[in-house]
C-alpha cells in the first residue's frame, strides 16, 4: 500500500513540475521510506528555501531602488523673464569669444564694448543654446557607461526538492563598440560647444549692428531735425510775405515740398529707431520699453587685400560653425563605425547555477548566447550612417563655399562703400562752403528764397548720405570679422 502511493505521488509529481523523472517502481525500491516523514522533511527545505530566495529579492530590489533618480515636474513660466536694467557686472570668464577682453563699463552710458558684452550675457536664446552643451554633456556620459549586467533566475518545487538557477550575463557586444560610441559622443558635444560659440559671435555681430544703427540714427535724427526746422521757419516767413505780396507762389510752393520731404525722412527715421531700440533691448534681455544710453562711436576695421586674402585662407579652420560642422562629421565617422562593428554577431556571456528540483543535484555552468547574422547584418544601420555621412560631407562643402562667397562679396562692397565715402567727403566740404556763402548772401539780400533753400536742402541731403554710407560700411566691416571668424578686439592684427 505504502509502495503504490508513493507511485502515485511520484507520478503526479513529475506530470506537474514537467520534469524528466525515473521510474516511481525504481524510486520505491531504492528505499521504503515512510511517505509522511519524506514529505515533512522536504516541505521544510523548501519552505526554508523560498524565504532565503525572497529576502534575496526583497534586498536586491530595496538596493536598485535606492540607487534610482527622481523627477520632479517643473512647470513652465506663464510670464516673461526680462530685466527693468541691465547688470552692469559681468563675470570676466562668462565666455569664449576669441577678442573679448574684461572692460571696465561708462559711468555715464554704454559704449559699442559693453552693450556686446551684455548682449552675450543676457541674451534669452544663448541661454537657451549653452544648455544645450549639459545635454551633449549627458550624451557623453551615457556613452561611457558600461552595460549593467543582466541577473536571471527562477525556482520550481517537487515533493523531493526545491530547484533553482540564477544567473549573471554580460553583454559584450556593448563592449565591443563602446571605444567607438565614446568617440561618437565626445566629437558631438564639441560640436555643440562649437554651435554655442557661432551663435555667441553672431549675437555679439548683431549687437554690434544695432548699437551702430542706434548711433546713426540719433547724428540723422539732429540733422533732419535741423533741417526741418530750418524748412518750417523759412516757409512761416515766406508765407507771412506771400500775404504781404513780397513773394510769389512759386517760392512758397518751393519751400513746402522741401519742408513735406524734410516731414516724411523725420518719420520713417522715427519708425527706423523704434525697430532697432526694441531688437536692441530684445537682444540684451531687457524689457522693450527700457531706454538705454549709449555712448562712443564703433571701432573701425579696415581690410587690405592681402590681409582679405589671408584670413579667407584661415577661414576653414577659425571659423567656428565650420568648425563645428567638422566635429559633427567626425562624430558621424565614429557612429559608422559603431554601426561596422554592430554587424558581427551579437554576444553575450555568463556563468550560471542551478539546482534539480527531483534530483536535488547542483550545477555550475558558462552561457554564451551569439546572434546568427544571417538575414540583417545590421545592413540598414550601416546604409543610414553611410548616407548621414555624405549629406554632412556635402552639408561642411556648401558652407565654406558660401562662406568663401559672403566674405568676398562684403569686402568688395566694402571697398565699394570706402571709395564712394572718400568721394561724398570730398563734395561735403565744397558743399559747405557753398552753403557757407549762400546764407551768407541770403542774409544781405543779395540771393533769393529759393535758391538758398536749395542750397542749404543739398548740402543737408548729402550729409544725411554720408551718415548713412558710413554706417553701412561700419556694418559691413564688423559683419565681415564673422564672416572671416577674426576677433572681436579692435586692436586685433590681421
């Protein structure tokens, strides 16, 4: 009776656990245990069994949760972040703008120096951009971490025994190919920090723009204010004269047209101002109805052509967007090859232990699992990087082409601006002796009306000119020291 329930239950025993068993005749006769003691004895090893193997797992899952990062939302800002006034100290190692010396700012306004260097400190999108370099920075870290390594395991009970089998694997393919997504990740966050730095010089060259704009506007503003005045005070007379029959109509009509042209050039100058004190203010983080002083004229930068010719030479390696351009090929270079090697078999490796849970026996063993590359290869991976690696290749020729281009196009207009100022300048000083004797003569009599007001238009008109064209050449030299990624300093030496 004995043998035949220990026959069922070995039965039942190796139909449930889906074990291979032997024969329960074979089990019978190797003992004739009693089948309550067995069962007693085995019940507490397994019982003691599990609970070893849930404290482990309880204890292993309190450690990896300790170790975890956590998150906390952080809620977008439903006002704007802009200043009443600029901060007026700026630490000296802020930025990496190559010409950028520590300047001591006006008492009484801020200079061309100052306004740019507020601009790079203050500037809403390059605060933005420069995080952009914690996140190049993160990519670099993940790059360099190595793969955790991956615990499996399970358990099974039997009447006889508790089975188990734990084990620990590595991927090593991870390994393989880290040196190379190291690279990757290092080339890319110079690339970043490269991208910061073109924009950092790009917004120092715009506020060097404004802050020449805003110059000129204000000498245009005085002079057309002259000249309206002028204009209104001659009409008022003439007029006061026409009633009195001392003129004519035509002078009249004459001096009207001048004074409504005088009127319409104050007006648009009067909308030209408000754009470029509000891209001013939005450039330096200020907010739009701040009025800034500002004080001294912008540094001039004259080019020969052999010092053109020589910083276009340079240009591929100072200029920083190309420069950049350079690192994020390099990175792609490094993440083909991370795909190269990505197409040899996939490994991974291990030891493992375990135990029978009928035969009670234990064993220690190596796994290593390998993927066939048979119908991938890892072919699509390696045919993206390939083809990712001829646009940027293709992407960093466009640039320096253009690049090349812009710098030639505005050192001749340059030249062009130079030539025409040097000939406006010329005619302003016989313009200014002809004014000069006019109003001179005007004044005793001896010129009308409306050849003095012509005159004096003219002479008006053509400094307005001059106003202008230099500071168009002023825009266009600080704009070609970008172009060509020369210094900011106005003492720097081609």
């Amino acid at each position: 009776m004995r043998r035949q329930i220990y026959r069922s239950a070995g039965f039942q025993v190796g139909w449930i656990t889906g074990f291979k068993t032997r024969s329960p005749p074979a089990i019978a006769r190797s003992a004739d245990w009693n089948i309550g003691d067995t069962a007693g004895l085995e019940t507490g090893v397994a019982n003691g069994g599990s609970n070893w193997i849930l404290s482990c797992v309880v204890l292993l899952g309190v450690l990896l949760l300790s170790g975890c990062t956590t998150y906390h939302p952080k809620p977008l800002p439903t006002a704007p972040d802009l200043a009443r006034s600029p901060k007026l100290i700026v630490p000296a190692d802020t930025f990496a703008l190559p010409g950028l010396q520590p300047h001591p700012f006006p008492p009484n306004g801020l200079d061309e120096t100052a306004v740019i260097t507020l601009a790079l400190f203050n500037n809403p999108d390059l605060k933005a951009a420069r995080l952009q370099a914690g996140v190049a920075g993160a990519q670099l870290l993940e790059a360099g971490l190595l793969p955790d390594p991956v615990v499996s395991g399970g358990f099974a009970r039997s009447p006889l025994h508790t089975g188990y089998n734990i084990g620990l694997s590595e991927d090593i393919q991870a390994l393989i190919t880290r040196g190379a997504t190291r690279a990757a990740a290092k080339a890319h966050a110079r690339q970043v920090d490269l991208e910061i730095l073109w924009q950092e010089w790009q917004v120092a060259e715009k506020a060097r723009e404004l802050f020449i704009q805003s110059h000129a506007d204000n000498q245009l503003n005085r002079m057309l204010t002259a000249t309206r005045d002028m204009l209104t005070d001659r009409y008022h007379q003439d007029e006061a004269a026409l009633k009195r029959s001392n003129v004519t109509a035509d002078t009249i009509s004459t001096e009207l047209t001048a004074l409504t042209g005088a009127d319409t050039q104050l007006r648009q100058l009067q909308l030209d101002d408000n754009l470029t004190r509000h891209q001013l203010n939005q450039l330096l983080g200020l907010e739009s109805d701040v009025q800034l002083h500002l004080v001294g004229q912008s540094a001039s930068y004259p080019m020969s052509h052999d010092q053109f010719q020589a910083a276009v030479t340079a240009l591929p390696y100072r200029r920083a967007d190309l420069l950049a351009l350079r690192a994020g090929y390099q990175s792609q270079e490094q993440s083909l090859r991370v795909a190269v090697l990505a197409q040899f078999p996939a490994l991974s490796a291990g030891v493992q232990q375990a135990r029978d849970p009928v035969e009670g026996i234990h064993t220690i063993g190596i796994t290593v699992n390998v993927t066939l590359p048979i119908f991938n290869r890892n072919r699509g991976q390696i045919a993206l990087q390939q083809a990712t690696c001829a646009v940027l290749y293709q992407t960093y020729q466009a640039r320096l082409d253009q690049a090349m281009s812009e710098a030639d196009q505005i050192w001749q207009a340059a030249q062009i601006m130079a030539h025409q100022l040097q000939d406006l300048d010329a005619r302003l000083s016989a313009l200014k002796k002809i004014a000069a004797t006019a109003e001179r003569n005007f004044r005793k009599g001896n010129l009308d009306a409306v050849t003095y007001v012509s005159l004096k238009s003219n002479f008006l008109a053509q400094q307005v000119q001059a106003i202008r064209l230099h500071a168009s050449l002023d825009r266009a030299q600080a704009a070609l020291l970008t172009l060509l990624g020369l210094p900011l300093d106005a003492t720097t030496k081609f």
